[in-house]
C-alpha cells in the first residue's frame, strides 16, 4: 500500500501542503546562502529546525541540560552549521539532512560530555530527564544507538541517508525517494529494506 507523504526535504514545512512555487530544492538554497542570501538562511532554518527538534527531542538526559535546553542546542548547531555551509557540498536532497543530523548528534554528545564534568550541584534532578524515547529508540532501544551508530556508518552514503530518513525522521517513501535520487516510491521502499538487512548483519557482526 502506497504512503501519503507527510513533508519533503526542500518545502516549506510548516505550510502542510506543497505547491510549484513553494517547491525549493536544498541544494538552490545552499547556493543562494553561499552567496549571501539571507532570506534563503532563514528558509533553510524554517524547513530544518522543526525536524532537528523533534529528532533531539530526549536525547539530552537531564544532568546535561543544567546550562542548556535541547531546543537551544539545536538552534545554535544549525545556526553554526549555515555558518560553514561552504564546506558542503551538497550530492544529493537527503544528504543535508543528514549532515547536520551529524554535527548535531556530535553536539548532544559534547554536551553530555561536558555535564560528566560538572559539578553534582549544578546538575538538575534526574527525575526531570524526558524519558519519552526517539523515533530510533523505539525501534532498537536505547542500549543499541552506539552500535547502530557504528554499524549505519558501514553503509553507502545513500543507504544511510534512507535508513536515517525511515526509521529516525518519519519520512515517507516518496519523500525518500526524492531526497536520495531513487526512481520511485517503490524503489526507495527496497533501497530502504536492503539497507537494513545489512544494518542488522552489520550490527550483528559488531555484537559478536
């Protein structure tokens, strides 16, 4: 059965629905920022900072969030990754995405690094820590993430982009489909499905 898409990578997505002159691909809007648009800047930031949020949604336990709140680590990352978007260079739809889903899971990871070193007194309770989990924990659990983490990157980079696309954004096929270059909805489906058998024999090899 065919998905309906939910929201693709290069709309706006807050809109909640699409038309042909609010279709912009990521990769026209990297290159009016390279040259200094700042009205692209703010396009990119409307269309990205609502799905880095929710993906960063209860990844920062609470004895990290003494100084800083999930939602602002996330503003400042992607506001720090546009900064450097030169050093991008964009191969396909889905490939932003999930560079800066990298920079900013590097930036939890910091963070939480960070907090080992504090102080116990300036740490907050860890009774306030969100225990909801992530698109991705609900799927293989919490004590998996670093060896999925370890695994996906055994991938080619297109698998990688589907997989991240699936399984921890929520994105249709079609929406896949467009965002890594696949012919069809169809293909993407099976992109998706080979990857993760070799995410599972990857992970299992690393399991041993």
């Amino acid at each position: 059965m065919e998905e309906k898409p939910t929201a693709g990578i290069g709309r706006n997505l807050g809109s909640g629905a699409s038309t042909g002159t609010d279709l912009e691909s990521t990769a026209d809007l990297l290159s009016r920022v390279r040259g200094g648009d700042a009205a692209a800047r703010e396009r990119l930031v409307a269309q990205y900072l609502p799905m880095l949020k929710r993906w960063a949604h209860g990844r920062l336990p609470a004895s990290a969030r003494g100084m800083v709140e999930t939602d602002d680590l996330v503003q400042v990352t992607l506001i720090r990754a546009l900064d450097h978007v030169r050093e991008f260079e964009p191969r396909r739809e889905g490939a932003f995405l999930a560079y800066l889903r990298r920079i900013l899971l590097n930036a939890l990871r910091d963070e939480i690094r960070r907090s080992v070193r504090r102080p116990a007194e300036e740490r907050l309770p860890d009774d306030l820590a969100d225990e909801r989990p992530s698109l991705l924990e609900q799927t293989i659990g919490r004590e998996a993430v670093e060896s999925y983490e370890t695994a996906l990157a055994s991938l080619p980079e297109a698998q990688q982009e589907a997989v991240i696309l699936r399984i921890e954004f929520g994105f249709g096929y079609q929406e896949i489909s467009e965002a890594v270059g696949s012919p069809s909805a169809n293909a993407a489906q099976m992109m998706v499905s080979r990857a993760l058998v070799r995410l599972a024999e990857a992970l299992e090899e690393h399991w041993r």
